[in-house]
C-alpha cells in the first residue's frame, strides 16, 4: 500500500506540472507558470526514486497506470468534465496492469 500511495503522490506533483506547460501552450496563459511546473516536475522526479522496487524502468511502468487513474481524477476535479464509462474501464485495467508489474513473482 506504501508504494501505491508513493506512485499516487508522485502523479499529483507530475500532473500540476503538465498542466502548467498545457495551459501556456493551448491556452496562451502567463510562461510564468511554468516555474511551479519546474517545482512540481522536481517532486515528481524525487517522489518516485521512493517507490519500493528493484528496477527504475519498472517503477515508471507501474506508475503509468497510476498515473492514468489520477489524471481522470484529475479531469473530474479542476477541469471539471465526469470520465465516461470507458475512461473508467480504462482507469481500471491500466490500474491492473500497474499491480501485476510490481506484485508480480520475479525470479532470482
């Protein structure tokens, strides 16, 4: 459950930073934003040399699934917009996917 909870933290710094560089780029907001972007990108960075596995490639597989969950969450919380059905389905097997790559049995 820590590690979950360390992939979790480590997307709610990532996503504020992508969305710094989305709403300077697409929607012609202030390059000032993109400083707490930077700041963010560093927790992000930070946060997930935490997570409990033997391998950096694996714990950014892993966290990609979580990831995806949060940027739904995300997508319903500051823009607003519900995720449909298929947002969901999605949500879930990537979140699947994302248990099976760091709980999996690894041989020696």
């Amino acid at each position: 459950m820590i590690t979950f909870a360390t992939y979790f933290g480590a997307a709610l710094a990532k996503i504020p930073e992508c969305f710094a560089v989305w709403t300077w780029l697409r929607l012609d907001k202030s390059a000032w934003r993109l400083v707490p972007g930077a700041l963010s990108l560093a927790a992000f960075a930070y946060l997930l040399t935490l997570a409990e596995t033997d391998a950096a490639g694996r714990a950014n597989a892993a966290y990609g699934g979580v990831y995806i969950v949060a940027s739904l969450a995300w997508l319903f919380a500051v823009e607003g917009r519900a995720p449909d059905r298929w947002d969901l389905i999605g949500g879930s097997v990537c979140l699947a996917g994302a248990a099976i790559i760091l709980f999996g049995p690894r041989s020696a």
